[in-house]
C-alpha cells in the first residue's frame, strides 16, 4: 500500500509540475513549482517508510547480509531524495514571494536549486549503489537470470537519473558560481581594514 502512495505522491508531484510549467506569471510558476517540491518530498518520506518496514521484514526473516544491506542503502536513498525536494520546495516558495529584485530572487532560487539537484544526485548514486549490491546478492542467492536483471535494469535506470542531476547541476553551475563571487566579494567588503 505504501508503495502505491510512493507512486502516487510522484504522479502528482508530475502534474503539479506540468501545471507550474504552463503558468506564465512567473510567481504563479514558481507557487506551483514549490508544491511539487513538498509533494516530491513527502512520497519519498513514504517510500522511506515502506523501505523500512520492507528491510525489516526482510531482515527478520533472512538476517543480515549482502541484500539486507542493499535494501538499507537504498532506503537511506530515499531520504536524501525528500532533502532534495524540500530544498527545491524552499528555493520555489521563496522565489515566489520575493517582493525585492527579481533578479536577486531568481539567482538565489538558482543557487538552492543546485544545491537540490546534488542532494538527488547523492540519491542516484546510493539508488545505484544499492541496485548494484541487491543484483549482486540475487545472484548468489540463485533467483533467476529474469529476476536478477530486472534488478540490473534498475541500477541503470538509477545510473541515468545521477546523470540527468549532473546535467541540471552543470546547468545551475553559472548562477552557482557567480552567488559564490558574491559571497567572496561581500566577505572583503566586510573584513576589517
């Protein structure tokens, strides 16, 4: 049941985007842009949920071991996924209600949002990691060639979502960079003479 809330929560997070996305205004956008973010954020505090409880289960019945500790690898995953959204949530939220330089606002919402898109590429590379490490103990366990690969397609599929947040990184990369000049510029400004 969990798990279909996961999927819900992301389906929803998916159409709030699209209609954030349709939006002209920019604070609109960006209102409906946050709200995906909280969205996004709560169905991975579900999918961590039911990745404990799934972890538990399993390790009560096999113990401790190689899958057990893929299963907790990715459960860890998915909290850093709600750290990316709640990030984005923030970074949406308060360009919106910025009522100062639009400018301004739009370059610190960059720079958080950068910030959101490493979190969710930590969350890929441990999603890949640990989709590696259950493949791995599948087959020692003797599953199927069928079932061990559908576990291998998911280390890729968690392998192209790590490069989709490297890829929004490097396209944050100049508002990153140019709020890190401004920060240094602003600490020799203010340093004792």
């Amino acid at each position: 049941m969990l798990d279909g809330l996961f999927v819900a929560g992301l389906m929803i997070a998916a159409l709030l985007a699209a209609i954030g996305f349709s939006r002209g205004e920019r604070a609109r956008r960006d209102y409906f842009l946050g709200w995906t973010g909280i969205t996004f954020m709560a169905a991975n505090l579900v999918g961590l949920v039911a990745g404990l409880l799934r972890s538990e289960g399993y390790t009560a019945l096999r113990g401790l071991g190689t899958l057990t500790f893929g299963l907790n690898l990715e459960t860890t995953g998915l909290l850093a996924a709600a750290v990316a959204g709640a990030i984005a949530a923030f970074a949406f939220f308060d360009a919106a209600q910025a009522e100062g330089s639009t400018k301004e606002s739009l370059k610190r919402r960059d720079l958080l949002l950068a910030a959101g898109a490493g979190a969710y590429a930590f969350l890929a590379v441990i999603f890949f990691t640990s989709e590696a490490i259950v493949s791995i103990a599948n087959s020692g366990l003797g599953y199927s060639e069928v079932e061990a690969a559908a576990t291998w397609f998911a280390a890729l599929a968690a392998l192209a979502s790590c490069a989709a947040g490297v890829c929004v990184i490097a396209a944050l990369q100049p508002a990153f960079a140019r709020a890190l000049q401004r920060l240094r510029m602003a600490g020799l400004s203010d340093a004792p003479g």
